[in-house]
C-alpha cells in the first residue's frame, strides 16, 4: 500500500503548504492546507479514512471539491475535472470577474 501521507503531500503542494498533525490517540490527524492567504483548508482524517485507499480518495476529492467551490468554479467544471480520473488534477482559481464600477453620488 502507498504511503498516505505522500498521497496526500503530493496532491496538495506545491500548491499549498501541507501541514499533517497528529490529534487524537485513535490516530486521527488534522490537514490543514495553507497559501499566503492563509489557511484553504483543515480537515480531519481518521486512521480508517488514512488506511483505507478508497475512502483516502474519496477525501481528497472531498477536499479539492471544497476548495475549487471556495474558488468560485462551477460545480460541472469540478466534476468534469474529478470524472477525468487524475485525482492530482487541481482547478486554478477563476480570472477575477470585473465588478461594475458604481459610484454613490
């Protein structure tokens, strides 16, 4: 079995900082993603989530789907990214949109 912990390194950076901290006694570790901005992500991941390659999948796709909604992209853009089956595939933040300028007089 793959190192979870290198999954989960190598989808995230260098996109993001990846921090993983042991928890709880059960073996529950927190991610938390950061960038300059700060802090994208946290989540807990449990040891059967961590042992388990399928559900440790499924929670990475979980959090990249948080993420690119965070973003701003469509929910069929993430799923079309998702469906591709590259789940090291990331979306990129939308172009900023170009508000109306409006001026109280």
């Amino acid at each position: 079995m793959d190192n979870p912990f290198q999954i989960i390194t190598d989808t995230f950076s260098p996109q993001y900082r990846v921090n993983l901290s042991i928890q709880r006694l059960d073996g529950s570790i927190m991610l938390t993603l950061s960038n300059e901005e700060g802090v994208v992500a946290k989540r807990m991941i449990s040891a059967e989530q961590r042992n388990d390659p399928q559900r440790l999948k499924r929670l990475v796709q979980s959090i990249q789907f948080g993420i690119a909604i965070e973003q701003g992209h469509s929910a069929m853009d993430i799923l079309t990214v998702m469906t591709d089956g590259d789940s090291h595939k990331m979306l990129q933040p939308p172009p900023p949109r170009n508000q109306p300028f409006s001026a109280g007089l």
